[in-house]
C-alpha cells in the first residue's frame, strides 16, 4: 500500500516538483495550496507524513503545525517544513513547535525524498511500544496475549487479537484495509479485502458493547476510537 504524503505549499511549481519526484519513490501524494484545506485533507484521508512551507495565505505554517501537533488525531504525523525562512530563530520555532525536520528553500527533490523515507522509517520503528494497552474498558496484556473487558477475559484468535492491538496502537488513526491486510495479515492483494470487513465484524460481536469503538470510516477503513 502506498504511503500517502500530504505537500502545502502555495507556489504550484514547488509543489508540482515535490509531488513528481515523491510519486516517483512510489509515494500517493495531495497537494494543497493553503493550511486550511490542508486540515480539511487530514479529516478524510489517512495521511501518514506532510510537507509544510511556512509563508502560505491565510494560516501560516507555524499556525499551521502547532494546531496540528495540538490535535491528537494528528499529533503523531511527521511534519517536514519546507521553506525559504532559514534563520535559526526559524528553524528554532518550527522544531519546538513539533515538526521532525527542516528543509530550507532551494532544496535538493534527491535529499528531500531521502529525509521522508528515513521519518517514515523512524516513525514504524517508534510504533511498537507498550506491553499493556488500556482504553476504556478494554485491556490487552500484549506479552500474555490476553484481553479484558471489565476484567473478565475475552477469548480471541491469533488475527483478531492482532487486529485489535494494531487498531489500539493507532487510536484515532484511520486505518486503510490495504494497511491493515499488509500490517495484520501480511498480505497485499486487494482481492483480500473483505477479509478486513469479515474479521472486524467477527471482532465487534466478540467485544460486546465496547464494539463500537471500532469505527467504520466510509471509503477508507477502520479507526480505533479516542475517547475524551
């Protein structure tokens, strides 16, 4: 499954570059010329790393970082700033305000896509991380392959236990069911995607009520709900 990168940058011919050579390393990519159609993008699909230039109309890309660092749906996608301000105060604020790296304008396509393919990287080695997931009612015992609702066990085969950890993991992340088949099942074909849908079903029903907070996201997958 292609990972999908998101470039907010006003000056189309920057943004026609970046997006021509990331879709050449394989990546899907959206551009946008502003941040507010940028936040608009991360509500509907599963970005996983976005390119932000500083200097945009409207909402800048300082603004435009901070508000989604300060998101938890979003806070843990890599941000790239990508821009013409090179002072240090510059590079100073973007990184305290959360962005992973910062590249300034002009810039070699060659680097930057190296930089994403490292974050990316990064970013799956960090996934991977507590032994003992605890939301609402639900807790898993990852190394004891145990779950619990209200403490009383609930048994799960290896894929649906699997599935749900990896759904917990991500909370609040819409998962892709290409995503989930290559993560959960190890597979790629998208003739298998109904599997996705068979084993949440069977996964829901097994949970009771607390079910439902596996999401259905039309036209994309599955999201682990947050809870406030």
């Amino acid at each position: 499954m292609k990972e999908k990168i998101l470039i907010v940058e006003d000056d189309k011919n920057i943004s026609k570059l970046v997006k021509y050579n990331l879709e050449k390393e394989g990546f899907e990519c959206f551009t946008t010329l502003n941040a507010e159609e940028a936040l608009e993008i991360l509500d509907k699909y599963p970005i996983d790393l976005i390119i932000l230039d500083i200097m945009l109309p409207g909402m800048d890309g300082f603004e435009a970082c901070r508000t989604i660092k300060e998101d938890n749906r979003f806070k843990n996608i890599p941000i790239i700033m990508l821009t013409a301000k090179g002072q240090e105060i510059d590079r100073i604020v973007g990184l305290e305000l959360g962005a992973d790296d910062y590249i300034v304008k002009p810039f070699s396509p060659r680097e930057l896509n190296l930089r994403v393919k490292a974050i990316l990287r990064r970013g799956k080695i960090k996934e991977i991380k507590k032994d003992i997931l605890n939301i609402d009612a639900i807790t898993v015992n990852i190394p004891k392959h145990k779950v619990t609702i209200n403490q009383k066990e609930i048994k799960l085969t290896p894929i649906e236990f699997k599935l749900l950890v990896t759904l917990m993991e991500r909370q609040g992340r819409v998962q892709t069911r290409e995503r989930l088949l290559a993560d959960v099942w190890d597979m790629h074909a998208e003739v298998y995607t109904r599997t996705v849908d068979t084993h949440i079903k069977r996964l829901r029903k097994k949970l009771g009520k607390v079910g439902s907070l596996i999401e259905t996201v039309v036209g994309f997958g599955y999201r682990f709900k947050e809870i406030d």
